[in-house]
C-alpha cells in the first residue's frame, strides 16, 4: 500500500528545493518542522544542487578614462537573469558588509579580505555576515607569506563548515621558496583556528588568486610543476584535513587552463595557442577524459571558465568577455570592455554563517531587484 503521507512529504521538499532563498527564509515561520528542514544540512546541501536559481557574477577591471593611469578599479557584478537572456546587472560592492576584496563565491559564500588581513564571511542571499577571528598562525624565522590561496566548504564528515588558508611562504635567507606551506583550518562551529605544516609547497607554482573549486567535501586548485610546468590538481579533504596531489591530462606547456566545474565534476577548459582550439577535460576516479574539442577558435586570448548550461566563458584579444555555446555554436557578447575578468556560478545559499558580532543588519540589499519575492 502506497504512503500517501510520505508521497505528500517528498513531493512538498521536491518543490521546496526549487525555491529562491528568500522564499524559503519566509516559509521558516509556517511550521517548526519547516524551521528545522531548512536549517538542515542535507536540505541545504541539496539546495545548493538546483542550478536553476545560479547566476553569473564576474569580476572585471575598470579603467577610468579621465585617467588611463590610474590604478584599476575592480567591480564585483552580478547578472540578475539566470538564463543571461537579459544581461541587467547590479554591482555587489556597495552592498558588501565591510570594505574589501571578495573572494569566491563557495556554497554562495563570499570571503572578504578587508583592511588589516581582517576575514568576513557574507551570505548576501540570507543578508548574513560573520567577521572572521584574526588568523594568528606563526610562521618560521626568516619567512614571510608569499602567497595565499583559500577555500571553503562543508566536511561531511561532521556536518560543519569550514575555511582553509594556504599560506605559501617566501625564504629571506636563501631568497627562494620555503619548502613548505602553512595551513590555516576555519571552523565556523567552534569560531576558532586550527594551524599545521602542510604540503611541500616549493615543488608548486601556486595561483594567484585567491579561488579554489568545492566539490563533495574536497577543495581543489589548479597548480604547476616548477619542475617541468606540467599541470596537477592540489585537494584537500575538509573532513580528514589532508592533502592529495592528483596529476592533470597530459598537456603541452603552452596551453592556458582554468579549472571548474562541468557536468558535475572536476574539469579543465584548456586553449591551445598554437591550433587555437579549445578542449574540456573532465576528471573522474582521478582519471581525466577530453569531452569535447571546438576548432577553430580565432581571436581569443584566454579561457575564463564554465557556465552552467554546458557553455563556456572566453576573453578576445579585444578585450571583451564572450560566452560560447558547443551545442549551438552561438557566442553572447556582454557589452564590457576590460583587460580582466573572472567568472563565478553563483548560486544562493541557505548556509548559516552569522555571528554575534555580524553587521548584517545595517545593510539592506534590495531583493525585489534580484527578482527574488
């Protein structure tokens, strides 16, 4: 005999999972049985899968035309249509709880380096912010940080969320590399930090942004081989807190990759500048299969990453940003002229990230814009 109690149950969360946060943020009050469903990890996890409320951000450069010479201003934008049909788009900067640069997003997490190397985590979807203890790790005599790479995401293991900092440190006395790197844990249960020696960083060309790839509990980066400049992939297991170097497609030097994610998994966008021919790499069982070939590609300067619908983001050698679809082989230009860019899916979380000491509440985002009732 059929349960038509629990066919009712799934078929209500099936709907539930496909509704804008703001929505569910109003539904807490219906029943506590709701309340408590959306404060649950596995709802919350699964929420973050319905790729139909993702949306593009990107970050560009702006150069003032007054005064070529300036230092460039960079502009966090968000893209209000998720289908990108309509490319009305509003700046986040202003509405960010404190001053600084963002990075991200992770789970519809935002990290803000502000002034000082002060951390705020920001939920612009539940207009949530927590600033972040100041990171106090030690570093060995005659170092110095060098370089710093992030990473956030939920450790399924004991369904809390966690912030990772790698530090790549710079050696004063021999004027190289340190050997190895520090690493910096986040904990947003406990509000505190954990620090341990990690991975033998000298061996790495690290990125020089701050962004990583988050999938299933593992944060990935894309790095290089000082050896040879052949391409690895770096994870760390938020669960187990360890390090796994996983190597990358057998590729030539003179390619230029970025990583992300493609149906679900791992994936390189690759440009081959000499065929200037574009390929997609995804990973599998730590084992990688080429998806997809386009050639010729001319006029293209850079990949910039992944979109949701199977296309992918590219940079001209004029400076402007394009989107390419495979399966229609139509390109969308976006109307913006900048000699940076970089793409984000963005897609709105329920993740619960305020603190005591939060400047949410000052700052209101203007939600009917986001087309969010």
């Amino acid at each position: 005999m059929v349960n038509n109690a629990g066919f009712y149950e799934d078929g209500v969360h099936a709907i539930l999972l496909k509704l804008p946060v703001k929505s569910l943020i109003r539904f807490k009050c219906v029943c506590k049985s709701w309340y408590a469903l959306f404060e649950d990890f596995v709802f919350i996890s699964k929420h973050l899968k319905n790729y139909e409320n993702t949306r593009l951000i990107i970050t560009y450069s702006l150069v003032e035309e007054t005064n070529p010479f300036d230092y460039p201003l960079e502009l966090l934008l968000l893209y209000l249509d998720e289908t990108l049909a309509d490319l009305s788009s509003l700046i986040l900067d202003p509405l960010m709880p404190v001053y600084g640069t963002a990075g991200g997003p992770y789970d519809g997490i935002f990290c803000i380096f502000g002034v000082d190397d002060r951390l705020t985590l920001w939920n612009p979807a539940i207009k949530e912010s927590r600033p972040v203890p100041k990171c106090r790790i030690v570093f060995p005599r005659y170092t110095k940080n060098f370089r710093t790479n992030i990473g956030f995401g939920r450790d399924p293991k004991n369904n809390e969320f966690k912030l990772v900092m790698i530090f790549t440190l710079w050696d004063e006395k021999h004027n190289d590399l340190y050997d190895f790197s520090q690493t910096a844990v986040y904990t947003l249960s406990s509000n505190s930090w954990r620090y341990f020696e990690s991975f033998k960083s000298s061996h790495y060309h690290m990125p020089w942004d701050y962004d990583s790839i988050n999938l299933d509990g593992d944060c990935y980066w894309l790095l290089e081989l000082r050896s040879n400049g052949d391409r690895v992939v770096l994870s760390f297991d938020l669960g187990d807190e360890v390090y796994q170097e996983i190597q990358g497609p057998c590729l030539p030097q003179s390619v230029n990759a970025v990583m992300g994610l493609y149906e679900e998994r791992i994936s390189l966008l690759v440009l081959h500048t000499i065929e200037i021919c574009f390929e997609i790499w995804t990973m599998k069982d730590k084992n990688w299969m080429k998806k997809l070939t386009v050639r010729p590609f001319l006029g293209i300067s850079k990949p910039l990453g992944f979109w949701k619908s199977g296309g992918f983001f590219v940079e001209t050698l004029s400076d402007q940003m394009i989107l390419y679809d495979p399966s229609t082989e139509e390109m969308k230009t976006f109307g913006l002229n900048s000699h940076f860019f970089k793409v984000y899916n963005y897609t709105e979380s329920l993740i619960p990230i305020k603190g005591d000491d939060s400047l949410s509440d000052f700052f209101e985002i203007p939600w009917h814009t986001l087309g969010v009732y």
